[in-house]
C-alpha cells in the first residue's frame, strides 16, 4: 500500500475555487431530467449507458472497445491536459466510481476526481447551479489503456488464496452469504472472497469516510499492506467503489469487470456459500483435535461438512484476540467441498467469530 493519493477526492470549496479553470471539465453522472432541472454551472452530463457495452449484448455494464470510449470522452470536451471533476446527482454513487473507473483505465486516473458529496454537498453550501446547458469543444485524447486494471476469471481463479492478493465482494452481505442469491444464476460468493458491502465505506451524506475509517474497514476485513486488491460486485459497478476507495488508500487495485454475473454462470468455478449452523443442531459435546500449530486455529465439526469423511483442517486461520489460550473458543471453517473441491468458509466475516466451548482444541 502507498501513500494516500489525496488528488481523488475533491471538496466542493476547491471545486469553487477551480471552476472557471480552462483545464476543468466537470461531469455530472445521474438521471438527465435531474441534470436538467439542476447542475453545477459547465457540467457536462454523463451516464455509464455511454460507456458500457450495449444492453443485452452479453455480460451487463462491460467496457466496451476504446474506439468507443475514445468518442465519448471527446464528445464531453475532454482532452489530454483536461482536469476531470466527477459528480453524482442525489445518491448516484456507484455510478459515478465507474466513470472514474472507466477513465483510469483509459488512462486518465491521476487527471480524475470525484467531487466529495457530490451535488448534494453543493447545494447545501448554497453554491450556485444552473439550468444552462453548454455545448462542449469537441476533445481530443491519446488513450492509453491500462489493461492490469481490469480482470478476468481465470485471473481471479488463479489467485485465490494468493499471498499478497485479496479479493473483495462490494454486495450487501445477504448476497456475500448466499441468503439472497438475487439474479445470479448461483447464490454466494468467491471462494476466499472478503466481504466488505460497497456502503460501508461512504457516510449517512453519501461523503467518503475519513482515511482512518477506511483504513481501518480495509484491514479488519484482512487486507494487509501491499495486497493487491481485486474487487467484484453483480456486475462491476458497485465494486467500481471499492476499487476507487482502494486506489485512494494507496493499494494496487484491480476491478473484475465480469464480476459474480459471469462467476456464477461458469458451473466449472468454485463458489462458496456459508451458512450458519441451526440452534438446537445436535453436535458433539466432546472432542479433541489436534492442530500442528503454535496458535490455536479454527476446525471444522463434520457435522457441519456432511461431504467429508471425517474433521479435518480447511485452512489455517487466525483472527484477532483468538490465541493459544483460547482452547475453547474456535472460529468454524468448513472443509466440504462445494465445486471442484473449493472450500467454504463460516462466518463470512472475521467480525463474526463464533464462540463454542463444544469441541476442546489442543496443540501438538
């Protein structure tokens, strides 16, 4: 992880002080009539529609050819000296982070800013708007594609469990866990996946979290200091947020562009679903285990992975304050195998660390 880069976000005092700047070109992501009704004097108005392949034609909201992106950047005024300020109307903000997306991988990131809080920040300071539209100079921009940003399954698959490399679910947490599968064609997640819900990193005002905040949010979930940082949503737009929240902390970020729309739909790719044991399940009220470890680790009941023959270690795990100590607090990890023998993990979050004295854990 680098330095913060301070750049991305933009407060609307320093976008008062640069608003009549030659070089600025201010973008408005929303609903039109909302634009149309009110924006920020030159605003430009923009909707990822113009920057996603079309509808219906395979996966949903995909980059489409640079040809493409290339005309509708220019066609907004911007061009290769430009300083791009983006904005949301209401609570458009996952919207707006995929236009930062799209123009870091054309190219344009360290160009590019997202106006903290957005309108509704503006208005509040009763800072001026306009109903005016301006018909933009036409741009013109060399685009340089930065391809490492945007991943793809077999880059995802092959760095599962990686050292150095975290993937990260944006959904809500019913999706994560597999309690709502919503549209996808299979319910749960990535397997390894950490689950950090794209909400949880933006105030009550839609205002990002302080850097400590996020800091703090970013590591509990286990990303560690120079973790590359793969993110995944649907179908790439709410993990557009946590893909720009991650380039704003310093991380080497990465977004899966197909996301759990084209995961789900290839039956050959592992998938994870956790699930909570039922009260009143009957478990054994006694057991040793043996761990080859120096720290007390999570292990897995049978009966909670009726696919295996008998108990063993998934997947060494040590969450904060479970030490050697602990020999009868332990952290579930299922073993069973879900697809092509990936393994599931219970909880799905080290902030639900499960307390139970049912099975005695010594060290070897």
């Amino acid at each position: 992880m680098g330095a913060v880069r301070n750049s991305l976000i933009v407060s609307t005092e320093w976008l008062a002080q640069h608003l009549n700047d030659d070089s600025l070109v201010l973008l408005q992501v929303g609903d039109k009539a909302e634009f149309s009704a009110a924006h920020i004097p030159g605003a430009q108005f923009i909707q990822v529609a113009d920057i996603s392949t079309p509808r219906g034609q395979g996966l949903s909201l995909e980059l489409p050819d640079i040809a493409q992106l290339q005309a509708a950047f220019e066609k907004l005024g911007v061009t290769d000296k430009s300083r791009i300020v983006i904005y949301f109307s209401k609570d458009w903000v996952t919207p707006t982070t995929r236009v930062f997306f799209t123009l870091d991988y054309l190219g344009f990131g360290d160009r590019t800013s997202i106006l903290d809080g957005g309108l509704p920040a503006w208005l509040a300071e009763k800072r001026p708007v306009t109903t005016e539209e301006v018909i933009p100079r036409m741009g013109r921009i060399t685009p340089r594609p930065n391809k490492q940003l945007v991943v793809d399954a077999v880059w995802v698959k092959n760095n599962l469990n990686k050292p150095g490399v975290m993937i990260v679910d944006a959904r809500a947490s019913k999706f994560y866990t597999g309690e709502d599968p919503g549209r996808m064609p299979r319910g749960g997640h990535i397997p390894g996946a950490k689950n950090i819900p794209f909400d949880s990193v933006v105030e009550d005002s839609n205002k990002f979290k302080s850097v400590e905040s996020l800091r703090k949010l970013f590591s509990t979930t286990g990303v560690k200091q120079g973790d590359s940082v793969a993110t995944y949503c649907h179908i790439g737009q709410q993990a557009s947020l946590l893909y720009f929240v991650a380039r704003y902390l310093g991380y080497d970020a990465h977004l899966y562009d197909g996301s759990f729309e084209d995961w789900s739909l290839n039956l050959t790719l592992p998938q994870a679903r956790p699930r909570r044991p039922k009260s009143g399940s009957s478990f054994p009220k006694t057991g040793v285990l043996t761990v080859k470890s120096k720290k007390y680790f999570c292990v897995p009941l049978a009966a909670l992975a009726p696919a295996c023959s008998k108990p063993t270690i998934a997947r060494e795990y040590s969450p904060s304050g479970l030490t050697s100590s602990s020999k009868s607090t332990f952290f579930w990890i299922s073993p069973a195998p879900i697809v092509n023998g990936s393994v599931a993990e219970y909880p799905p979050r080290t902030t639900e660390i499960v307390y139970s004295p049912v099975w005695q854990v010594e060290k070897s």
